[in-house]
C-alpha cells in the first residue's frame, strides 16, 4: 500500500485527521471532489474581506484543550456573535434576552416581569403534552416570542409549517434573564485572523491533498492504495442508495458586492417573518473588524435538497434517523473504513465537536 490513510474530504475532520496521522509519522492521502480545501468553512478573500463562502462559521467551545489545538494553527479575534432579528420593522437582540424582552413588551423592566409575562402567555396556552413543534414553542415561550421570533424563521429553515414539523427539533429554547447579546455561553470564540482556509492549509502542511476528485471514481481508476480510508462524504452515498436516500436541507446563497462601508451594522442579521424568503443576512466584513470602502454580503435561502446541491442540515426526525441507524450496521460491516465528519456520522456538529472528534478517531487508529 502506497498510503496508510486515505482521506476523502479535505474538511475540518479531514484535515484534523491528516494533520496528526502525518505528525505521527503515518503517510495520509486527502482527496476531495470540491476545487478547494476547507469543506465548508472554506473563505475565499473578496474585495479584501475574507467571505464564508457557505455560511458564517464561528468557532466557539469551553474545551480549553480545544481552543489551544485550533490556536496553534491560527490567531483568533475576539469576534462575539450577537445576531438581530429584524420581524416587519422591528428590530430584536438575539438569544432572547432582557434587550429583547424589553423591546417586545414596552412595560417590562426587570427579570421577574419578563419571566411572568413568558409564564403568563405560557398559561394561556393551556399546553401539556406537546404533539408538533408549534405546541412545543408555545409551551416554551408563550405566543409574543413564538410569533415574532420562530415560526416564520423555523418555517422557512424546515419548508414546513411548523405544526408539521416534530416537537422534538426544539427540545429547549434558552433564555436569558440578563442584558447579555453574546449568542453563546462557550468561554472561547472568535473568528481565525485572515480567514479559516490558511488555517486549514496548515493544518495540512505537508500532506498529499488531491482537488477536483471524487472518490469511486478515484478508487475506479488507482484500486486501493491505502491501509485504511477515512470517509467524510455521506454515508448514503458510500454504500450506492441501497437503502435509499437520507433527507438533508440545503442553503443556495447570493452573495454581492455593495457600493457602501456598512450595509447593516451587524455580521447576522436574521429575518424572522415568514414572507421574507432568506432566513438571513451576513455580512462578512464584520467578522474580522475590517475598514472598507465596500462591503459583501450574502442572503441565505434555505430549500430542500437534491442530490445536484450540497448537502447542509440532516434532518433527524424518525424516518431519517431509523434509515441512518440501517447504514450505521453495514458501515460497522467494513473493515479499515471510518466514517467521520458532518455527513459521515449524519448530525449536525458544531467545530469544536467535530475537532474533538476526529482527534479522538486518530487517538483510537495510532493507538492499536
């Protein structure tokens, strides 16, 4: 064997993977269909601004361990996400906090106001076992912070009416009784300096990456040319549909170049009523504090998914989750295959997970 890992997916697990199988002394191959590395947190400079080419990332985590990992790869800011929900002509701080209590109700001052008004609306809505994602709001957040600030945003992200959509997919919904717009509660965020693709280049210092190349066809025309492979694509796709196709959402995003130094004040802005068609607006300058002339933006729509688009949000209601657990036992089925990453495993990670994750698969593969 010319390799002892090959990689399909030059992504953050991806590249964590090389980056300490390589450090180990072992010999990693990354291969991956898109033109780029990064998967998507892929940023690509526009006009001086470094843009998330699918979607704002900002890493945030409380594993200390975690922090100092992607630090030794990149410098990061002191970025804290404080997104706006704009509903009709009204403007809200995001988590539901006191600013934004005070701003939805014009008598409410203090913590114990806010918190009887939420478990009055609670009360009225006479709401014990919840049977869809609407009843479940509702029982949460009482109509007011359901209405402006969920249904028509969460409609939009699902294309369903939230009636139809499962409780389950709002297990909790936080809030915050202080004057606090930091939308996590994590002890460390911030964006890298200068954008996550030189990160994930020096994540993958030293490795043979292949770009522009898919994986059957890759294994079609060399055979197998490594001890083990790891899998990053979607797990679906690895064993040909067999079982059928696993359900995603995806985001198609229209990004431009505006005329102007500011366009809206803020990184996210979110559009929470549902005759909006995007979900949201970022603007990407924010995110590394730069001073412009011109500003790029980008408008998120979210619509279902088609095997032509990318792949963005699983969506993890029973059908889903019971045909994924199906392909879970034939994937435990192959030998020196492992499947890692956002599709791979089928969830939703946030980056640190991701990170911890696969620094944990490479533990448990160096360590035999």
């Amino acid at each position: 064997m010319k390799y002892d890992y090959l990689i399909v997916g030059a992504g953050l697990y991806g590249s964590v993977f090389a980056r300490e199988a390589t450090k180990a002394g072992k010999k990693c191959l990354v291969i991956d269909r898109r033109p780029h590395i990064g998967g998507n947190i892929y940023t690509e400079k526009v006009e001086g601004i470094n843009v998330h080419k699918y979607g704002a990332h900002i890493f945030h985590t409380s594993d200390e361990q975690i922090w100092n990992y992607v630090n030794g790869f990149a410098r990061f800011n002191n970025y804290i996400n404080s997104p706006i929900a704009r509903y009709k002509d009204e403007l809200y701080n995001m988590p539901f906090n006191m600013n934004t209590f005070t701003k939805l109700w014009r008598d409410v001052f203090t913590p114990q106001q806010a918190k009887a008004r939420i478990e009055e609306q609670r009360r009225a809505e006479n709401i014990t076992e919840p049977k869809n994602l609407e009843e479940q709001a509702l029982s949460l957040v009482g109509r007011d912070v359901y209405e402006k600030l969920i249904k028509g945003y969460t409609e939009k992200q699902w294309g369903r009416s939230c009636d139809k959509l499962p409780a389950f997919i709002i297990k909790r919904l936080p809030l915050r009784w202080t004057f606090d717009n930091n939308y996590f509660n994590d002890r460390y965020q911030g964006i890298p300096e200068g954008g996550y693709t030189q990160m994930v280049e020096k994540l993958l210092e030293g490795v043979e990456v292949k770009l522009n190349t898919d994986y059957k066809e890759f294994v079609k025309a060399n055979g197998k040319v490594a001890k083990t492979v790891v899998y990053t694509g979607a797990m679906d796709e690895y064993f040909d549909y067999s079982l059928g196709r696993l359900e995603y959402r995806t985001v198609r995003f229209e990004t431009e170049v505006l005329e102007c130094d500011n366009y809206q004040g803020n990184a996210v802005v979110n559009y929470t009523e549902r005759e909006v068609p995007y979900t949201r607006i970022i603007e990407h300058k924010h995110f590394e504090f730069v001073n412009s002339d011109k500003t790029v933006i980008s408008k998120e729509y979210p619509s279902e998914w088609t095997p032509e688009q990318e792949p963005y949000y699983p969506v993890n209601d029973q059908k889903n989750t019971q045909l994924y657990q199906q392909y879970l036992q034939l994937a435990k089925k192959e030998k020196n295959v492992i499947f890692g990453g956002r599709l791979g495993n089928y969830t939703y990670y946030d980056m640190d997970k991701v990170i911890a994750k696969a620094l944990s698969d490479v533990k448990q593969q160096l360590d035999k």
